[in-house]
C-alpha cells in the first residue's frame, strides 16, 4: 500500500467514502472482533493489550484478530482503511485524537460511544471527558466519539551525571520558565569548558511526526497563549496575548539552535530521535511527550534510579502553574465497521477500572491513568521510591491541565497535518525570517484554514 504523507491525511478523511458509511449495523450476535491497535514503545506495551484482549475473549467466548500497527505506519493505514471502507471493528492510535478522529467526528464517520462512556462517566478525569467530545458537522452537536484510555503531558528527561560534572545539583534547576530553560544553556557551557562535546537542550524541531508540535504547543500555552483556541472552538488568531505567545515561543525554542546549544540535527528528528540522543548521552535534556525514556530504561536500575531525572514543566516566569495540555489517546470505531455492538463490549469491559489499571500498570506506566480514583486504590501510581511515575501523574492528574486544540475545533488538526508551527521554526533557522514574520504567517495560514470549519453553538 502506498504511504500517505501527514498534508494530506486531512483530506482524505473529508474524502471517506459514503459506501463503508451506509454499510448496515451487524448483529448482536458477532463471534470475531477485528482490531487495530498501535503498536507500543517496548514489548511490556504489546503483551498488555494481548492479555487484556484474551480476558474478554475468555469471558465471552468471542475472539479477536489484533493487528499491531508499526508506528511510522499507524495514521496512513488507518486513513487508507477509512477511505477505501476496509475498516476493523475497534482501533487504537496513540495519535488518532490529534489527526483522525477530530476530522472524522466532523464527517459522521464515526460511531458514537456516549453509552459506552456513561458506562464509567463519574470515574474519568474531567479533561479526558472533554477529549473524547468531538463536533459533528452533519448533525451539529458534539458527542463522544472517542473512548479514553490513558492519557499524557510533556515530560523533561535530565541527565543527573552530566548536571553534576557540570556542577550542579537537581536543587539547583530553576523553577520559572526562562530561567528554568537558561539553565541548561549554562551547564552546555561549562561541560563544554571540560572538552564535553554535548548540547544542553534536545529540542525536536523537525516538520514531521508530533514531538516538535507537543514541544512548540507547550511553550505556547506556557507563555500565555493557551487561548489561541476557546473551548467553544473559536479562533483568538489576532489576540496580541497569543500572538506575543507565538513569537517567544518561536524565538525561545529557535534561539538555542541557532547559538548551538541544540544538536543541529534536531530539524530532522522524528519522534524517537530525542530519545535515541539522549541515550547516547549528546543531550543533557530533552522534552518527550511521556515518561517513555526512562520507564525504557526500568531494567537498568542506576539509570532509572539514580541517573535519569524526570521532570514537569516549569512554572511561567511569575510563578503561576502552567496548565498542561493533556495528550487523551482514544479507542474508537469506523462506521463501516462489521461488529460494532461486540466492539462496544470489549471498550465497556476495557475501562472497567480494574481492567484498565491493571492494563496500565503491566505497560509499565508510561501513560497515565485517566481515572483519578486509581491513585486512592491503588499506592503503586504515587509510589515515592520510583522517581519518575509521580512526577508524571502529579503533571496529568493533580496540576492544571486543558485539552488540546483539535478537541475544541478540527481546524486545528489540520494546523497540526500541516506542521504549521514546526515550518515557522524552520523559516526562522533555515530562512533568517524573524520571528515576528515566522508567527504572523503561521497565524495567516492557521485563519484561512480556521474558515472551512463553522461550529454552531
């Protein structure tokens, strides 16, 4: 099959065929459940789904064919699937909510999964709710067409060793925003005055795949731009809060890589260059979307214990916590799809809170729960020996957080399809654009984009 380029994946959604649509609703009575799943980040991630699947399969009798999908793969097949109608029952996509299923809830192309969410609506967290909420064009509502699974912030990995020789101590990090940055700019400098030919900041900064379009989306919020999108899916594009937002986040994150305090392969990075960087110890940090670096790591206890620090995002420059925007992978269904009643029982049956907890925590805990009663029942997420699980649960589940922009209006995912963001930071370090310029044009793109879609409230 022929891949299908992030640009034009937002297109071929619009384009889904109306054949696998009309296809009428199966009987109750389905004996095999196809799925698609995303493959995992390491083997404890796969084997996860894998039980999980064959408890339901025990306790009904039914059977499932899973389909692990490859991670460079997922979005381009799924898509394909949806186009051509030669869809599965179920799929899971770590990235599915950011470019799928905002632009398929907008083209009826989903079925709806409110019953299956009413099922455990009280015990979800309150921003996992609202991402699973999308705006249908075609009966102009917004209904539930995602179930959540887990859920994720942007992650700071730390090299402890190399802070110390350059040294300092974890204490010493600063705590607000510029100066929490500034700080790794410092030790790059004094490890270079050792003959340490290493950079300070791992910045993704390439125009593919999501880490560079978490890491600018966090600097945007974190320096006062979260309002870019209201939630009634509005655009704020010509607000001076967010446009000033949008410069310094350029500047911030382009700054560094033309002072050479970031590896000047990071524009080419895709997700899993960060984190290959920084296991080869050229990076001292690195912004990641989960805690994946170290729980990767788990085997190798001076690493994960000692060696690696995890942190959240720092506060902004006057203090104030900075919500964090909490990525909510979602399970969800195609119409078209042969089984979807069988479908719906296994998501009802997965998110029973047990199951899901267990789920969780045999994957290691690279994602976060989205049920908050989970840390009251059970102590293993807040566990104050492991130094990097907390971290992330306290920035998810106890810190501010707010869902991601394609949630509100799926004129964002399409920003996101079009690494909008990631092409200014491009113009500024390959071009010499200003950051002024490199901002006002991806505000202009994001506007004419933002006037193909009406959402009525």
């Amino acid at each position: 099959m022929a891949s299908l380029s992030r640009r034009t994946l937002v297109g071929s959604l619009g384009a889904i065929s109306a054949v696998a649509a009309a296809r009428p609703r199966p009987a109750r009575a389905a004996q095999t459940l196809s799925i698609w799943w995303n493959q995992g980040f390491y083997q404890a991630e796969d084997q996860a789904v894998k039980d999980s699947i064959a408890a339901w399969e025990k306790q009904t009798g039914n059977k499932v064919e899973l389909l692990f999908l490859p991670v460079g793969d997922v979005t381009a097949k799924i898509v394909s699937g949806m186009t051509t109608g030669d869809v599965p029952d179920l799929i899971y996509s770590d990235t599915g909510q950011n470019l799928i299923v905002p632009q398929a809830s907008w083209n009826d192309k989903l079925v709806d999964l409110s019953d299956v969410i009413d099922t455990q609506k009280s015990n979800f967290l309150q921003t996992a709710l609202d991402s699973s909420s999308f705006y249908n064009n075609t009966l102009k509502k917004r209904s539930h067409y995602g179930v959540p699974v887990k859920s994720a912030t942007v992650m700071i990995e730390v090299w402890r060793p190399m802070l110390e020789e350059a040294g300092f101590h974890d204490a010493d990090i600063p705590k607000t925003w510029d100066k929490y940055f500034g700080f790794f700019e410092t030790v790059q400098d004094k490890l270079r005055a050792k003959g340490k030919r290493v950079y300070g900041l791992g910045y993704s900064m390439a125009t593919k795949e999501a880490d560079s379009g978490n890491l600018f989306h966090a600097f945007l919020v974190g320096l006062g731009g979260g309002g870019i999108v209201s939630l009634d899916g509005k655009l704020h594009a010509d607000d001076p809060i967010v446009r000033a937002a949008a410069v310094k986040a350029l500047d911030d994150l382009t700054r560094p890589y033309k002072k050479g305090y970031v590896p000047q392969g990071a524009i080419n990075w895709g997700d899993v260059d960060n984190n290959n960087a920084f296991y080869a110890k050229q990076i001292v940090m690195t912004p990641n979307a989960t805690i994946s670096i170290a729980v990767a790591q788990m085997e190798k206890q001076d690493q994960y214990f000692k060696e690696i620090i995890t942190q959240g995002i720092p506060e902004d420059n006057a203090g104030n916590p900075v919500p964090s925007l909490l990525g909510v992978p979602l399970c969800f269904i195609p119409k078209g799809a042969k089984n979807v009643d069988a479908a719906k029982d296994f998501l009802t049956f997965f998110i029973q809170p047990d199951r899901l907890n267990e789920y969780l925590k045999q994957a290691r805990g690279r994602w976060v729960t989205v049920m908050p009663g989970a840390l009251k029942t059970d102590p293993w997420w807040l566990d104050p020996s492991d130094p990097h699980r907390p971290v992330a649960v306290k920035q998810a589940l106890i810190t501010p957080t707010q869902s991601w922009f394609q949630i509100r209006n799926p004129a964002y995912a399409d920003v996101n399809a079009k690494q909008i963001w990631a092409a200014a930071e491009a113009n500024i370090t390959q071009k010499g654009w200003p950051p002024e310029k490199a901002a006002d044009d991806a505000l202009e793109q994001i506007k004419t984009i933002f006037q193909k879609y009406t959402i009525t409230t």
